[in-house]
C-alpha cells in the first residue's frame, strides 16, 4: 500500500506554499483525498495528474 502525502509534504515536494496545496486540492486541481478532516495525497496519482515520470 503506498503511503499517503501530508499537505505539507506535498509543498516541500512541489515546491509551493502549504496554503496553495490546499487551495489546489479545494478547487480539485490536485487530486487529493478525504480521511475525515484530513486532506492526503496519493504520490502516484499527483505524478500522473502533472505528466511526471519521476520528480
């Protein structure tokens, strides 16, 4: 099972502003995932979504 991305994660990862993670994810312009209150991010489908194929 692949593990799951933190928002912050993902920033250092892209190189964005957590905030802009998650004002991504909120406008489904990351795909994203909801575990209860929690937003996560699946590596796979965030490389695939953005063409990469490896960062």
């Amino acid at each position: 099972m692949e593990k799951l991305l933190k928002p912050t994660e993902v920033a250092e990862w892209l190189n964005l502003n957590v905030q802009t993670v998650y004002a991504m994810a909120q406008r489904n312009q990351l795909p994203n995932k909801k575990i209860g209150h929690a937003v996560r991010f699946s590596p796979k489908e965030i490389k695939a979504y953005l063409g990469l194929k490896e960062f």
